[in-house]
C-alpha cells in the first residue's frame, strides 16, 4: 500500500498513531503530481510544494506538542476559485491569469485552521462554466479513467481527477448546476454539495450568487461527511451563510436504512440516458432496498423545465458578476487608451467564448423588453420546481436519481455543441434552482466508466444523504477502486 | 426564434464585450438556438405563480456598524493593470 492510497480517514488514524508524519505522506503527494500531472492527468493549475512543506512540518510540529485538529497535516487540493492569500487564483481564466489575492476565502482559512495542507489549485472550467473542464483557459484536464482520452467532467474536473488519480486524498470543488456531482460521477468519486447557505461563499469568485456552493470531492463518503463537518457553518461576512448548528455527520454514518422513505424521481431518468448507466443505478436501487429502505416512485413534474430556467437564471446573475471585470481595479486590462475601448478590448480578450455566450445570453434575459418573458418567467418556473421538491419530502426522508445521464465523455466530443454539453447537468440542475443538498456515489461502472447515484435530501438535511450514500457504498462492495493509471505515459 | 445581427450587437454594448464579426455571427446562431429551446418555458402558465430569486429563509440581513480595519491598500494595488501612488489609474472616460 502507497501513501497515496490512504484516504482522508485512514492518513489521520495513521498521523495520530505516529506510523506516518504530515512530512512523509505531502511529499508522497508531490512526488506524485510530479510523475502524473503535467502532461497526463492536468488536474493542477498551480502546485504549491514550498507552501504544502511547510505547513506539514508545521502540522508535524503541533502534533509532536501534544496538538491534534480535524484534518492535521492532511494535504488537500482547492479549485482555483476558492481564494487564498498570496497564492495565484485563476478562475479558470485568462482574466485572472496573474490574480494573487489579498486574502483567504473563509473556507480556506477554515480548512488551514483545520489543520490541512495545500498541496495546489485544481484546473476548470473558465469561471466554473462548463460541465467538462475543456473550457479552461490553460489545458483540459483528462479523466484518469481509461485511456486519458476523456473528460473529468466540469466545472470542478480538476478536483475529481485529483482525487480519481490520487494526486490528492481530497479537493474542493463548486457547484452551481452540477459542478462537483457531475465530474465526482464521470471520475468515480464522492462528490457533495450542501445546502445552499450552509458553507460561506466568501472567497469563492462569483458565478451565480443564488446557486453557487463550496462542497467536497473525496475518495469515500466517510471522508465526505468528515470535511463537510470542517468546511460547513455559519459566516458573517457571507450574508446568504445560515446560522445553524452543524451536526456531527460521522456519527450519522450507521449503515442502517431500514424504514427510511427514498423516493425515486421518474422523470431523471431521461431520454438519452445510456443503457448501461440506467442499469447500474436500478441495481442501486435493489441494494437500497435490501437495506430495508422503503423505496418508491415520485414525480417532480416541472423537471423537463428545469434546464431552460437555469439557462436563463445562471448567466443573469453571471452577467451581473462579471460586470466587475473592467480592467482596471485587477486583472487582465487590454490597456486601450480609452475607457470604453479598454472596456471592449478587456473583455472581450480576456473571456472565453463560453463565458462571453453566458454573459450574452444573461444580459439579453435581463435587457429591456425581455426581462419578463425570460428572467422573470424563469424565476416562476423555479418557483414550481421548488414545489414539487417540497411535495415530494412530505412523502420521503430522501430521493435518489442518476448523477449524470451519461459515464465520462471523449475530450472534443461536445465542445462545438453548447446546447449537447449544456444537458450534461440535467439531473443535477434543479437541485441547485431548489437549494438542495445533494451528493454523487459510485455506483459501479459502464463500458468500464464510473456511473453515479444522485442521494438528494430536504434543506439542511445533509446528514441524512450522507446515511444514505454510506449505507449504499458499504452494501455495494465498499467504493469503486481507483484507476491505478499502470500504462500513463506522457 | 431569430435574434439580429443588430440585437447582438447591442447586447454586446449593453455587456461592454468587444467581438469580432466572425463571434456576432456564431452568437447570432447559438443565441437563436438556445432562445429557441428557452421558449418550452411558455407551456406553462405562471399567471398565479411568484416568482423566487433565492431559496433561503433570510432577507436583509444586518450587522453592527462597527469600524474595522480594510485591506491593505498596497496589496490591493498589487493586482491593479495601472496605478498611481494610492490610485487606480484609469484612461479618459470624458474627453
């Protein structure tokens, strides 16, 4: 067994036993990425050895004084959206290519203070818009899945790949309409976005304010439920962060499902859902119901609406945030000689197409004559998918769905067709329009590709997906073996 | 649903994004495209429904009007394409 094998889990019970130190188990990481990254997996954007070697012997010397904290000396990956003082944070984008910012996000300070390490800022799509990390502004990430001839899934593909290839035992990602449970499915991982409101969004560059939310990528739900616990809870400075007590989630991991209400959503599983990815998930949903789970059919019936609504609500709000890039306070500036020019030029070099199609699109659903029939009309329209999530919880304790309707994608296989990659997020779309907690598992493979089951719970009830997911993962077999990534060659 | 060249074009003003013709041209396409598919929207009757701009429970949330430090001004500078002294520099907006 590698270093590199262990999870977030077993390197903590190893740390405090003493059989391995921080020191050890960083430089086991780096040498790692060293070997794997550049020119084959690409998760990183930027890898920070000096910063993660430090601060392991750091988290080395406070354990050998008798200290202990959540996560110390646990090396960890951030998507390069999440902020950290003095360390270049890119977004993804030209834009912010040279971007060092003045401070911390809070959920990097709260996972320092927990004790990790970074180890580097994960590569994605250009301001997380995307949902296969081929619209970074630097290099696609591969999946390390099969031949490295797919996509990790996006936006936060960098940070699935990382942990599918080991090149970290965890990572951050966001997810606005899917972007960590959609690539943590493509790449055989647990990926988990919390509520909307539980973890504070300050320091995480703006897509869409009222869908984006920090959450998890790991290598097991017991690591999931772990960092949820570090990264979740009540922040001033975030006035959309809810003050609610945050429950100890390991305690909730039992195993036991028996009684527990799962509904099933008729409608997520959709045309185009490829055969083998239907299967597994019926065959996971058999194992739930094994476990005692009393399992049965829901309807959500305003789904099919879900994807126009989001379409319209998430580049609105992304037109209003990146207003902000006028190259003049940071960031890439054209430098033209007048301010509208500078306007244009920066803009419009410093974008990338998807990005500027967002931006067109949102500000045409917010321009004069068109605000009701597209923004306004979406917003109603998210008012009765929120409904039918409502509606479907008076009946059960959680419902469970595919992840994703297809396994991992060809790179270059969507890029020419927005409207093929924006269907991509189908099923984890309206979880974001409802603010829902939801979580992708493995759930065995397809064509030798991860498939992933979607465990989606009411507001605030992270405890109970997390139960769900664990109870599945143990039941199933344990989680899906990572690719060992034997025959990568650059 | 056919969007204008002349539609993009000002949509492109309204968002300060200089494109070049070969980008007006695909965007007038996909935009039409994508609109297109928006328009499955208008199946459902929405006359009695409110409309929700975010999820949570919490509305105008207010702190102390406390005085506490700012960020540092010369860091904050460091990230800016031109300065001077403890400025912005910026070109001529009227001229």
């Amino acid at each position: 067994m590698e270093l590199t094998d262990l999870t977030v889990v077993g390197a903590l019970r190893e740390l405090r036993g003493g059989a391995i130190s921080s020191e050890d188990l960083t430089r086991a990481y780096l040498d790692r990425i060293d070997r794997l990254d550049k020119g084959l997996v690409q998760a990183y954007v930027t890898v920070t050895p000096e910063l993660a070697l430090d601060q392991a012997r750091a988290a080395d010397a406070r354990r050998a004084a008798g200290e202990d904290a959540p996560l110390l000396g646990v090396p960890m990956a951030l998507k390069d959206l999440a902020l950290t003082r003095g360390i270049r944070t890119t977004c993804g984008s030209k834009m912010l290519e040279n971007f060092v910012p003045v401070e911390d996000a809070t959920l990097t300070t709260k996972l320092y203070d927990a004790g990790a390490v970074l180890l580097g800022k994960t590569n994605m799509d250009e301001f997380a818009m995307g949902s296969s990390t081929e619209n970074s502004a630097f290099f696609p990430t591969r999946n390390p899945w099969g031949d490295l001839s797919r996509v990790p899934g996006g936006s936060s593909g960098g940070s699935a790949a990382a942990v599918a290839a080991r090149l970290a035992p965890f990572a951050i990602g966001s997810d606005t309409g899917g972007s960590i449970r959609q690539p943590a499915s493509l790449c055989g991982v647990v990926g988990f976005k919390p509520t909307y409101g539980r973890v504070s969004r300050y320091g995480l560059i703006a897509f869409a304010s009222s869908l984006d939310q920090f959450g998890p990528l790991t290598a097991d739900v017991a690591d999931c439920a772990l960092i949820t616990e570090v990264i979740a809870g009540h922040d001033p400075k975030d006035s959309t962060s809810l003050d609610v007590a945050v429950p100890r989630y390991g305690d909730t991991l039992t195993g036991d499902l028996r009684g527990m209400r799962i509904g099933v959503p008729k409608e997520y599983f959709v045309a185009g859902m490829e055969p083998g990815v239907d299967s597994q998930i019926r065959a996971a949903l058999d194992v739930l119901r094994g476990l005692g789970a009393d399992l049965g059919q829901v309807s959500l019936p305003h789904t099919d609406y879900g994807l126009a609504a989001y379409y319209l609500i998430a580049p609105a709000e992304c037109s209003a945030n990146l207003a902000r890039y006028d190259g003049v306070k940071y960031g890439f500036s054209a430098g033209a000689e007048r301010m509208l020019d500078n306007y244009y030029q920066t803009r419009g070099n410093g974008f990338g197409s998807e990005v500027k199609r967002r931006i067109m699109l949102g500000t045409y659903a917010l321009s004069s004559g068109y605000y009701d029939a597209y923004y306004l009309k979406a917003q109603k329209i998210r008012t009765l998918i929120k409904q039918d999530f409502d509606r479907a919880f008076e009946r059960f304790d959680a419902l469970v769905a595919p992840t994703s309707p297809t396994v991992a994608f060809k790179l270059g296989d969507k890029t020419d067709d927005p409207l093929a990659m924006y269907l991509s997020d189908v099923c984890t779309i309206p979880i974001n329009l409802a603010g829902l907690p939801g979580l992708s598992v493995p759930c065995g493979l397809s064509d030798g590709l991860p498939v992933g089951l979607q465990v989606i719970g009411k507001p605030l009830d992270e405890a109970t997906v997390l139960k769900v997911a664990h109870a599945y993962e143990q039941a199933s077999g344990g989680p899906l073996p990572r690719p060992t990534l034997e025959n990568a060659t650059a | 649903m056919a969007i204008s060249r002349e539609q993009v074009e000002h949509v492109a003003h309204l968002a300060r994004l200089g494109l070049d013709d070969d980008e007006i041209d695909r965007l007038q396409q996909q935009l039409s495209q994508i609109l297109g598919h928006m328009q499955a929207l208008d199946a459902v009757d929405t006359s009695a429904i409110p409309p929700t701009a975010q999820v949570i429970p919490l509305h105008s949330v207010m702190r102390d009007d406390a005085v506490r430090p700012s960020l540092p001004t010369d860091e904050v500078l460091r990230n800016a394409p031109r300065r001077e002294g403890n400025f912005f520099k910026v070109p001529p907006v009227l001229e």
